[in-house]
C-alpha cells in the first residue's frame, strides 16, 4: 500500500472516529436528561432605560454613540438619543405608544409615512420627540429627542 492511501485511511477513521463521539456524547446528554424537568420561567428583560429615564427602549436596539447626545443638568435630562436595529417600524411604533402611556406621557400627535414614522409626546415639563426611520439591510433608525418645555 503506498503512503498517500495510508494517509487517506489513517484520516478517514480519525474523522469518523470524531463524528461518532459527538453523536454518542450528543445522544447521552438527551437520554440523562430527566423528561419531567419542569423548567422555571425565566424573566429576561425585552427593553431598558438608558439616559432618559422615563422612557423605555427595545434591548434590540443598540445607541448609536456618533448620532448621540445626551447632556444632564440638576434641573432635567435632555439631548437626542440615536439607536438602531433590525426591529420591524410598526413593532416600535406600538411599542413607544404603549410604553410611553404606562411611564405617564401624553401622545400629542403622530405622522406616519412609508419612509419615516414620528411621534411627539408631553409631560409636565419636558415634550419627546420619537423618530423611527427604515434604513438599509433592514435596520430601522430610532431617534429619541428630549427637551424641557419652555414657557
């Protein structure tokens, strides 16, 4: 037998010897693991609170730091917070709406259109302005402004 079959042979049983292991290791972790486990609901968090703290956002978007300021007084938090991600526009337009009522903001108005969604919001002191806007590769732009109410 000359060398380079020896190889090929030598090779073919290490790898069937690999995928069978796996299989074997993979078929004990199903049978040792008891069918009448009940498993414990576990309560992940869906959305945070980033610099406003009354409002809620979707853990599925993350801040975009170029588009972002936030700036902080004693007095109020105000500034324009960026974020993306692949959330569908009318998913976040439900959820500002009804996330923004249970932290006790007031809808003033809404605009929706094909390219570009946007929701004001007023509280006591401060108004909110939500922008949710299509961008490429499925992305949608969330743009959340807040600023103090002048009188």
């Amino acid at each position: 037998m000359n060398n380079k079959k020896f190889n090929i042979i030598i090779l073919t049983i290490l790898f069937s010897g690999f995928i069978l292991h796996g299989c074997v290791g993979l078929n004990n972790w199903t049978q040792n693991k008891p069918s009448s486990e009940v498993v414990p609901e576990t309560t992940e968090t869906t959305a945070i609170y980033y610099d406003f703290e009354d409002i809620l956002v979707p853990k599925e978007l993350s801040i975009v730091e170029k588009k972002t300021m936030v700036v902080s007084t004693p007095e109020f938090v105000s500034g324009v917070l960026t974020l993306q991600g692949r959330v569908e526009k009318n998913s976040l337009f439900s959820f500002f709406i009804n996330n923004m009522m249970k932290d006790n903001w007031t809808i003033e108005s809404s605009i929706k259109s094909p390219g570009v969604t946007i929701m004001v919001f007023n509280k006591v002191s401060r108004c909110a302005v939500i922008t949710l806007q299509d961008d490429t590769f499925n992305n949608t732009i969330v743009q959340i402004g807040v600023a103090p109410i002048l009188k």
